[in-house]
C-alpha cells in the first residue's frame, strides 16, 4: 500500500538523449500526500520532488522526478488526513475516546486548534449503490448496506437498508434528488412546491449532469459549461437511520449565502448554523408577522462567478455546520433528505429560480412600509392615545400603531382589558386621521375560564393539540394568567407565570376544524355582531409566540416520551441539555394534516408559524 515498482523500460533503445521520467500522477489518493521518496536498489535519491494534491478529484501529482529509462525505481508516499479535510464522528457534547472509537472512528487530540474534531471518520460510509436505472429525465437506485461498517448503540440510530435514491431532472436549471426508504413510510414536509406535473428538460439543455458514485455511495452535480463540481457527497458521512440522518458534501466555492443570519460567509470550522422555528411560504401581504422561520437554504457564488442555490425540504430539528474544505454537513433528526438545486447562473436568477419554486415573495401593502410603532407595557389606551397625539407634536412621521398583549384582558386572545376600554373608538379615530393599527393574537388559549368563548367553541370544534391516543389536550404555560387571583407583580414575571398561569392549550392549526374556528374568532372579534362598538378594526395582524412558544419545558407535569423529546441527536440549539421541548410543548403531541394523517410535534414543530399563517390570512 502507498507503494509503486516501477520499471522504466527503454525496449532496448539507445538513448541519445537521456529522456527520464519527470512527473507521476496517483489517481483515487483519498487522502493528502504529504511525502514521496524515491528509491532504487534500496538507495534514497535526494532530488528535490513537489507535490500538489487536488482534493475534489482525489488526485496527487508529483513532479520533480529523475526517473532514467532502462532503470528500476520503488517510489514510496505517505498520506495523512489534513485537519480541513476531518469530518466531524462525534457531534454531541462531551466526545471521548471510547464513545469514538465505538462508532469505528478515530480519537487524535494532538491538535493545535479547538475546532478541529478530535473524533473524526477515517474510512468510507457504509453504503453503496445496488443498481442505477437511467431515464431521459432523471434516475433511480437503491443502496446498498455494507452491515460490517455500521456501528449503532441502538435501534433508532441503526442504518436504515432499504433506502432508494430518486434523481429528477425537472426543469434544464432545476433538479431535485431524494433519499427514502421505500419499505417504510417516513414523515415527509406536507408543504407543496411548484413542480412541473412531469420533468421539462433536455440532455442539450440542461446546465447540470449527475453522477452517482456506486462504492462508497455518493452524489456529484457538475455545471456543465464549467465542469465545475458543485455538490459531491461522496464522503464518510452519510447515514440514515430512524431518529438520525447525516450527510455532507464538499463545496464549489468559500462563498456562501442565506444560512442564519449570515450573508457572507468565509468559512470556519465548525461554524454552525440550526433550525427549530417555523418553515415559511408565501407570507400575506396585509398581516406584519414575526419572523419566526426558517428556510434551509444557501445560495453559494462559485470560484468563476456562476451561482446556484440549495433547498433541503425538511421540516425535522436540524443543523448545518461549515468546515473549511470547503464542505458542510446536514444532519436532521427524521423526514428524509429531499434537497433540490437550482442552476441560475447568476445571484439574481438563483434568488428568481428559488421563489418560483417556493411561492414568490408577496407584495407588501403600501401603508406597512412607512413608519410603526410598538412596544410591550402600553398601561391603558390613554398612553396609546396620547403617545399618538405627542407624535404628531414633535412631527414625526407615524403611519403604523400596535397594541401588544397588554390590550388584552388577561392576556386571553380576542378580548378587551378593562384599561382599554376605549381602544375600538380610538383605533376608529386613528384611521380616520389616515393611520393604521395592527393587534397581537398569541396560539395558545387558556382552558381556565368558566365563560371564554374561544376556548369553549375550540373544545367544541376538537381545534387543541392533544397527548397520542387520548382525548386528553396538552397543557402547558404561556401568558394568560388565572382567573379571579390577585397577581404580585412584585415578582420576577417567571414566578409570576408559574404561580399564576392558566393551563394553556394549543390549536392544531393543520387540522380544518382549526382553520375555520380560528377564522371565526378573527372575524367576530373584527366586527362583533353582539356589540359593534367592541369591535376591534384592525388593519394588520401579529401573530406572535407561534415556534410554538411555551413558558414551560414540555407540558405541566412533563413529557411522556423520553425518546422524543431527547432524541439520540439534539442539534445545537443553545440548549441541548433541556432537549427538543426546551420552552415549547411536547415532541410527542399528536396533531392531524387537513387529509387526516397524523403526525406527530417532532416532526411539524417548525411549520407550526407556517400552518397559522394561511388561515389568518384568509
């Protein structure tokens, strides 16, 4: 191994010239070559040799040799991995020597840097490719398990091995590729994109090619008018397993866009990036909303100026982390991997590419552009009123109000407090000066009241999320406080909300008998049939605490499923220790798609925002 005999053959012929051999090239050297020596009949030659290694093409070259025709030479070189090329083995806290080498890995703490792993892969994943079946418009193969590489503590992290790759060719600057197991039904995001009904390109038109490495299995997307690779996941990373999913690919460029909230990103390693909040499409135009989503997406600029663009549609707790190969690394919790990538060539087309395929950005209302203002802690309407009043005073620009939670009466949705009693006729006389005004709604609903309609008629409609093969809703703490007490607000606001807290429930806003009782709730509380000098006109909505936000971990009196809600993988999310329900309900909480299907918390948390925004548009 690392080893060449080689016999420089001259069949004989008289050399006027003394022609030597000057350059070799290794082909499949997986590894850096840091050293080369040359030898013959067991004596080291001394001249000075160079060595380049390209590591997306796994090529060595070596120049600089005196290689003499009609002479035997044994050219000897050591490979060693670089600290940019390790992949991370033992993302979790805390890595050790034993829980390293027990996932088949290496344990090297001789590093002069803290963000080079100390726990890193060394040999190929354990997957390759069984058959590949090409069509005119894309591919399809299974993988393959090699059953000797895999290493797993328990069933959940054990690789999956009916796993089928599907390659579509949907449009000449589109593709879409996919990983599934096709014996098993899997979660998948239930958030339609805009595909074409059957694939729109040709092999003369289309701006990328693919191919599949069979053994160890892997992906690579050239741009064909370049030949420059810009996604290659033929690495040791890759596994698909129950409650894990990890695959990383090497990058065309440094340069990349769109992940968190950092536009340019020079790499670093182990930069990360993660996703526990809401997946967004097509925000409304007339409703200000928080921006509590996330879109794993990035746009990366290649070395010659060409960009494309990277959609993984997965909805599961995830991170992303950058390493300076350049490479990145997804893992997931669940779902499956389902990425697709758009070709552009340039920025502006990527951006064009991308909306078209996840919903354009809508049009914002002309009044929402102008100036807004809000807080938390307005007392009464009064201070609003007369805030509004000293605004004009000073004569500045003021188009947009707000009422925050504050308006409501104990922090209960569609209600009035009895310090804002005259909030319906002064939102009246704000727009009639040509203003607008926008109110907060929170999801979560006390279930404490003995006469609260919206609670009551949610109870009546099934709209609450509930524990898994019960009848039971999940409570937890959010703002509303109890009825009838007398609050200390002396008291740190935390110690408020667990004395005083009401039981919160949380509408499914997937289910349709969701969706039209929280529509109903809207419209009442806009025009209140029962007392139209109560009704609230606002012009704008803000739908707040929907991650969903809880003051509790979990539930009152906790969690039922330790799995879930502490799963094998935690992203870096800030606070792995607390687990996935850190401040939000349950993993375990069974919700219900509009056709019925149930699924569970962990898998829809972050589209949780997104299934509360299209009915309050509507």
């Amino acid at each position: 191994q690392n080893v060449l005999q080689m016999n420089a053959i001259n069949s004989n012929y008289n050399d006027p010239n003394n022609l030597k051999f000057e350059e070799i090239k290794i082909l499949g050297a997986l590894q850096e070559i840091t050293a080369v020596t040359v030898s013959q009949n067991n004596v080291v030659e001394n001249s000075p040799l160079n060595i380049t290694y390209y590591p997306v093409e796994k090529v060595a070259h070596i120049s600089g040799l005196q290689l003499e025709l009609g002479k035997s030479y044994t050219v000897t070189w050591t490979q060693k991995m670089t600290d940019n090329e390790k992949f991370n083995c033992y993302p979790s806290p805390n890595p050790t020597q034993e829980k390293c080498e027990q996932l088949g890995c290496v344990w090297d703490q001789a590093t002069s840097h803290s963000d080079v792993p100390a726990c890193y892969y060394s040999s190929d994943n354990a997957y390759s490719i069984d058959k590949v079946e090409y069509t005119s418009s894309g591919l399809t193969a299974n993988l393959a398990l090699n059953h000797a590489k895999t290493r797993a503590n328990e069933n959940v992290t054990a690789p999956i091995s009916t796993l089928r790759l599907e390659v579509k060719y949907h449009l000449n600057h589109m593709l879409q590729f996919k990983i599934y197991d096709y014996q098993n039904t899997r979660y998948e995001v239930p958030v339609q994109l805009d595909l074409p009904s059957s694939p729109m390109s040709s092999d003369k038109e289309r701006l990328y090619e693919v191919t599949v490495q069979n053994k160890p299995f892997g992906i690579q997307v050239r741009r064909k008018s370049t030949r420059t690779l810009i996604w290659d996941s033929q690495l040791p990373t890759f596994t698909f397993s129950d409650m894990f999913i990890q695959i990383s690919t090497r990058l065309a460029s440094q340069y990349i866009y769109g992940f968190g909230e950092t536009e340019h990103t020079m790499f670093r390693r182990n930069m990360s990036w993660h996703t526990w909040g809401m997946f967004t499409r097509d925000q409304p135009p007339a409703y200000k909303l928080n921006s509590y989503g996330y879109q794993p997406f990035y746009m990366a600029l290649e070395e010659d100026g060409n960009a494309h663009g990277v959609l993984l549609l997965n909805s599961n707790a995830m991170d992303v982390t950058f390493q300076p190969t350049p490479a990145l690394t997804y893992r997931t919790t669940g779902g499956i991997l389902d990425f697709y990538m758009v070709l552009g060539p340039t920025p502006e087309l990527v951006v064009q590419e991308y909306t078209a395929l996840i919903g354009r950005p809508v049009m914002p209302p002309y009044w929402s552009l102008g100036f807004q203002l809000c807080r938390y802690g307005y007392r009464n309407d009064s201070e609003i009123a007369q805030l509004v009043e000293d605004m004009k005073a000073a004569g500045i620009p003021f188009d947009v109000q707000y009422a925050d939670i504050d308006h409501m009466e104990r922090q209960l949705d569609f209600t009035i407090g009895p310090h804002f009693a005259g909030l319906p006729a002064l939102i009246n006389k704000i727009k009639e000066e040509g203003m607008r005004f926008i109110i907060i709604l929170d999801p979560a609903i006390s279930g404490n009241e003995t006469n609260y309609p919206t609670f009551s008629r949610g109870l009546q409609d099934d709209v609450f999320i509930k524990w898994p093969n019960t009848n039971d809703i999940i409570y937890s703490k959010v703002w509303p406080f109890l009825p009838n007490v007398q609050v200390n607000e002396s008291l740190p606001e935390q110690t408020q909300i667990q004395i005083y807290g009401a039981h919160a429930a949380f509408p499914d806003f997937f289910r349709n008998s969701t969706v039209e009782w929280w529509k109903r709730e809207i419209l009442e509380f806009y025009s209140n049939p029962t007392d139209p000098s109560r009704s609230i006109k606002f012009d704008g909505l803000w739908i707040d605490m929907n991650e969903p936000a809880a003051f509790l971990n979990g539930a009152i009196g906790g969690c039922r499923n330790d799995l879930l809600n502490m799963p094998p993988y935690i992203p870096d999310l800030g606070y792995r220790s607390e687990g996935l329900a850190f401040k939000t309900p349950c993993m375990e909480g069974q919700q219900y798609l509009p056709d019925g299907t149930p699924v569970r918390h962990y898998d829809v948390h972050s589209l949780y925002g997104w299934s509360q925004t299209k009915p309050t548009l509507e």
